[in-house]
RNA sequence: GGUCUCUUAGUAUAACGGUUAGUACAACGGGUUUUCAUCCCGUCAACGCGGGUUCGACUCCCGCAGAGAUCACCA
C-alpha cells in the first residue's frame, strides 16, 4: 500500500510554490487507492505562526485533497503535530545513543561559529565531524547525562559514499564530503526536521517522500540515519522548483508569489489552480490540458514528472481559469457556477435576488478570467451607469454621426422598444434587426449607440441579451436619459 | 569554494536513434451583425556550445558554458 504525505511547517500561508508538493503526493496516493497523510512540521518554535495550521488545512480543503490522517480526522498514528511528538524521538534517539551513532554535544554555539569561520577563511569546506568534541566517544550513561544538562543530540556520522535513486531525479551519487554530525535533537528538545521526518515517516508508514529538490543535497545524511535506525528507506521523489516569473530564482514569498488564499479570493477556482499546477511540471504524454480531480488521479505517474524547474505563469492560470467558469457553466450548468459566485458580486448588487444575478452570470460568464472580474463588469446591471456623455459621442462608430442622428436613433429605438409587446431576446433581437433596416444605419452605429447609453461600459455582452436581462422599464429608462443629455446638449 | 542537480520557441511541454521538431498559453493578423470575451482560421517562434559514437543524434557518451540547490540547534 502507498503512503504519502505532505508535511507543511505552519510559518504562514501556503505559498503557490509549495502547493504541488500537496497536489502530487495525494494524487499518488488516491490512483493508488493508498493513504495520504497530513503532518504539521512545527519544531521551530520560532518560526511558529499562529493560525498558519489552520491557514493550512482550509487551503487543502479548498483545493479538495482531503487527507486520510492528520490534523482533525486523526488516525492510528496520532498525534500528527510533531510539537507533540517528543517522546517518540527521545525513543528513537536512545537507540542512536545506545548503539554509539549519537552523542550529545557540548560545544557552545559561539565556539562552532568559530569553527565554521576558520574553515572558510581556509577555504575548507565545514564540516562539524572534523570538530568532534571528546564528548562524542562517551558512554551512553555518559551522553544521556549530558543531554539531560542541556546539550543538543548530534549523529556520529560514518562518511562514506551513497548511491540511491530518486523516482525523479534518477540514479544519483555523492562521495562522503558530505556527511556530517548533523543535530538530531536541539537544545529545547525538539528534533530537527532532518531527524523528526524519518522518525515520523517511518512511523507512520510512509512510502513516498515527495519534497522539493532543495532536500537533495541532504539525502546522504537521511540516508546515513535511515541505516543506523535500520529503516528501509522509502522512495524519494524530488520536486523540481517552480521558479518566479522573472529571474531564475524559485518561487518564494518576495517574487510576488501569492498564496493560494489571494488567488481564492481573486476569484480562480479550486478546479483551475489544482489543474494547472499539477500540468506544471508534469504531463502525461497526450496533448489533453483540461483535467478534472479524477482525471489527474487517472492519468498521472511519477515518471512523467519534469526533472527541471519551471516558470510559473500566471497568464496561463488565468486562461485555465476561464476554461473552468465555462467548463462548469456548459457542463453542470448555470446553477452550479453560480454557487461559485457568492463573494464576487458588486456592491451595488447586493439588494437583488439570485434569480437576477444568475441571469446576468448567463450572459456574462464567458468573459470572466475570475470570478473577481463579476465586480468590476456587471456594475451597470444594478446600477445606473454615470452618463460620460465624452464616452458616447467619442466612440470610434458614433463620432461619425451628428447629434442630431444620434438623438433621431435613439428616438426610433425608443419607439419600437416601447411598442413591443413581448420583452424577450428573441423578439428584441428582431426588432434590432428591423431597426437597421428601417433606419439604415450600420450594426455598429446603432449597436454601439445603444449598448453605451445602457452601460456607459468599455464592453458588454450581446445588446438583446443584456436589453432582456436589464428588463423593459431600465432599458427604455437609460434610453431616455441619455436623450435628455444629448438633447440639453444640443440647446 | 565543496557537493549535487538541471538545460527544446517569451512560457509550459511532446517527440522507439530516421518527423517539414508536434501541442497549449502569450504575441500578431483574419473571420463570427457593435464592444469585450467565447468560438474558428492563420502567422511568428525552439533542440545552450564543442567534440565524439553512428549510414543517421533533440535523443547515446565526453567536455564546456549557463542556471539552480545546498553547505543552520530552518524546514
């Protein structure tokens, strides 16, 4: 059975880069029918952000990767806030001690300071090992005594070389340079993540360890503990970096990455945001860009996913964005995509009622990019427009005409609409079309005078659909109004 | 500096050692009775460099260059 897990420090929000990290183990583990756990790696208390956790566990939910153990659901393997899980690595500690592969250590952290700053002005490479204090050839009696004064539990590390695979990266090696007697346990007596993952992955049973490739160069030290413990190791599967739009730095906080919380409240759906950033990166090989959830759990595999990093792009986030308002419009209907829609009104349209704001979603939605953009294109369906008289007259078609014409126009569209007995798109499309007829003016004179005295807007949907969906007294209403302006004009 | 990784159009990517190097986004142009968008059609645009192996290399090997990661009592 699969077992992956996605294992966040609770430091603040969810940062875009990191999501996929969650995206491709669940997916792992759902193709798989295995387990996905969630693990809340909070051992710096320092770093500790309150309310990040549960920053972090409405963002999963949001992007639906429920999670099969962790926080709130709980799970055999409880806790699974590694805070709390002291103990248990205090156990696996003792082992280390017992069997001579850790000691604890005594050197002061001004000293190993020191130590690091010598090495580098003789251009040799630091490595704690070659500092050992005499502590680390004591008894276990011995380092127990000294790691109950205080003192931080190091490995008694064994350099030689390591080979391994990564269901990534490859076959990959490196020569003992780099291993190290790194801290297992800090001061305060919580572990380093270095020790509390292994720990904790071997508890709880993990199989897949997917993590960005920033880990790489620690997999020596991982692997030099996964044998003093006696673990089997696991699959590492490392995650290229998405790197910032500009630059070739990976995607952090300062690259105006945002958080998966602002592109929520932007108004880019859970199904567009999973999509693009499992296709970031990964591809199955057909030329599909459109995924659903169970398509993605379907299609994907772990040897497809991209060794190198890749840009992140939010233009195209935008453009799957758009795929998925229609998607869902076309295919499980206006209803549903109206759900979607409860923050992102204007204010003006707070005192309609649904079944209005769902017909004007009808007609609109094939513009959106966000839902975000329902508040700044559908102001003029529950407002009147601000009459920019500049806008009308200025309009590239209408310039042509005088205001005199114009005046006469909206005169004779006035009449007809008035005189129609059924207010539909189909009977107002006919009359439109009768109107360039019996006028004889161009469709874009008489279309554009009449959608900007209705919407004063840089652009609308269709003019009998938003004439249909305005209703007979605000259309004719707005008409009139800007007859009036063009006729005071004109005196 | 040590160690490790990566390299196809602006971006994301496809291509049993044999293809006019495919697709999508973006850009640009055109079409669909106004606008914006959708939809449709089209244009532009790429194998980092240098060696080898081979009848033949984007693909295999070696070197170089460029980029990235890491070298914490952070994860």
């Amino acid at each position: 059975m699969i077992v992956t897990r996605f294992a966040p420090s609770p430091t603040g929000y969810i940062h875009i880069g990191n999501v996929r990290s969650a995206i491709y183990p669940y997916l792992i583990a759902r193709q798989s029918g295995g387990k996905f756990i969630l693990r809340i790696e909070d051992t710096d208390q320092a770093r500790f952000v309150e309310g990040a956790t549960e920053l972090i566990e409405d963002t999963l939910n949001w992007l639906t990767l429920e999670w099969d153990e962790g926080p709130v659901v709980g799970g055999p393997n409880a806790p699974y806030f590694q805070s709390e899980r002291r103990e248990i690595y205090a156990t696996w500690a003792k082992k280390l001690i017992e069997a001579g592969r850790a000691y604890a250590d005594p050197t002061p952290a001004e000293e190993v300071q020191k130590f690091r700053e010598a090495d580098n002005a003789a251009k040799i490479p630091f490595l704690f090992r070659n500092h050992r204090p005499a502590a680390a050839d004591f008894t276990p009696e011995e380092t127990l005594k000294l790691w109950e004064a205080g003192n931080p539990i190091r490995f008694k590390s064994d350099p030689k070389d390591y080979s391994w695979h990564d269901d990534v990266m490859g076959d990959l090696s490196t020569g003992p340079e780099v291993c190290d007697d790194i801290i297992l346990i800090k001061k305060d007596g919580l572990p380093t993540y270095n020790f509390a993952h292994i720990v904790d992955d071997a508890e709880m049973g993990v199989t897949h360890i997917a993590r960005g490739v920033e880990y790489l160069s620690s997999m020596p030290n991982y692997l030099a503990l996964y044998e003093a413990l006696g673990l089997e190791r696991p699959h590492f599967l490392s995650l290229p970096h998405i790197l910032a739009p500009t630059g070739n730095k990976k995607l952090g906080k300062r690259d105006g990455a945002k958080s998966v919380t602002e592109y929520r409240a932007d108004g880019v759906l859970p199904e567009a945001l999973l999509n693009y950033l499992a296709c970031l990166g990964w591809n199955d090989g057909t030329e599909q860009e459109i995924y659903t959830k169970d398509e993605l759990i379907k299609a994907f595999s772990i040897n497809r996913i991209q060794n190198s990093g890749a840009r992140f792009d939010e233009t195209k986030i935008l453009w799957y964005n758009g795929m998925w308002i229609r998607k869902i419009h076309d295919e499980q209907g206006n209803d549903a995509l109206y759900e979607c829609t409860q923050d992102f009104w204007p204010e003006s349209a707070a005192s309609f009622s649904d079944e209005y704001k769902k017909k004007v979603l009808d007609i609109i939605y094939d513009r959106l990019k966000t839902l975000g953009d329902l508040k700044t294109m559908t102001n003029y369906f529950f407002a009147d427009p601000n009459l920019d008289m500049d806008l009308l007259i200025g309009n590239k078609f209408l310039k042509k005409l005088s205001e005199r014409e114009l005046i006469d126009l909206l005169s004779a569209v006035i009449d007809k609409l008035n005189s129609l007995k059924e207010w539909s798109a189909d009977s107002l499309q006919a009359t439109f079309n009768e109107l360039l007829e019996t006028t004889g003016k161009k469709p874009a004179e008489l279309f554009s005078l009449v959608r900007i005295s209705l919407s004063f807007a840089p652009f609308s949907p269709a003019l009998h659909l938003t004439c249909e969906v305005l209703g007979r007294d605000a259309t004719l209403a707005r008409l009139n109004a800007v007859r009036s302006a063009l006729t005071n004009d004109l005196h």
